[in-house]
C-alpha cells in the first residue's frame, strides 16, 4: 500500500487539498462514485456531489482565508476519525447570514471510511448550527 493510499494520509490530503485547497481534481480523485454522505441535512443529497456542494457553494464563498487545522486522527481499519477546526475570515454570506468580516471557527470530529484510497462514507458533527446562532444573535 502506498504512503497516498493509507488512509489517514488519504483524509489528511482531502482536508487540504479539497477542503482548504478547493481543488476539483483532487476531489474527483479521492472521492469513490458509490460514496454516502450519512450526515447530509434531510432532503440533501448524500452522494459526493452534495458534499462538493458544501465546500465550493456554502463555506468557501463565505469563508476568506480558509483553512483546516487537524488536531488528531485515530484510524481503526479502513476508518478514520478527524478532529478539526474549518476556519476563516466570513467575508461573503454563510447560509443566509450577512458577512460580519470576523473570523469563524467551525469545530468538527467527522469518520471516514476509506478504501483504495478512496472516501466511501462520512460520518460527521460540527458546530456550524452554533456558529449561525451566534452570528445571528449578534
């Protein structure tokens, strides 16, 4: 198995090569076409295309400046579990939410399984929904 395909590498490049980095290609490369997105919002979809949807449409439009900051990673098996925070500075509209120029910290522990070096599912939680709160409470 080579170093790219072990999985927590394999997670590590998609948080910032995707993620942070916003590159396409990188995605279609390390996201396999039977992947499931078991934490996808009711009504979303649940394949990788919903998921790019958050990335290139939803975060990186609002967030300047983002960035992926991993602080552990367990891997059991062909699972993967991350804890990181999705920064940036909230330069343009976030789910309805005007910029406010401050900088956002959005906390997350998601579980990926990984196969051939290919994401084929997503668990996740993180604070987006607080975040929201707070921006729209201020």
């Amino acid at each position: 198995m080579s170093v790219r395909s072990q999985p927590k590498q394999v997670v590590q490049r998609f948080n910032h090569e995707v993620i942070q980095g916003g590159q396409r290609a990188s995605f279609d490369e390390l996201m396999d076409p039977d992947f499931i997105n078991w934490s996808a919002p009711p009504g979303a979809p649940r394949g990788g295309e919903g998921l790019w949807t958050t990335f290139d449409k939803v975060l990186r439009p609002a967030l300047s400046d983002l960035t992926v900051s991993i602080h552990e990673q367990i891997c059991e098996g062909d699972k993967v579990t991350t804890r990181k925070t999705v920064s940036g500075i909230h330069t343009g509209p976030l789910m309805g939410v005007q910029p406010t120029q401050k900088r956002l910290s959005i906390e997350v522990i998601d579980i990926v399984t990984v196969r051939e070096g290919r994401y084929v599912e997503h668990w996740g939680l993180n604070t987006l929904s607080s975040v929201l709160a707070e921006l729209r409470a201020a």
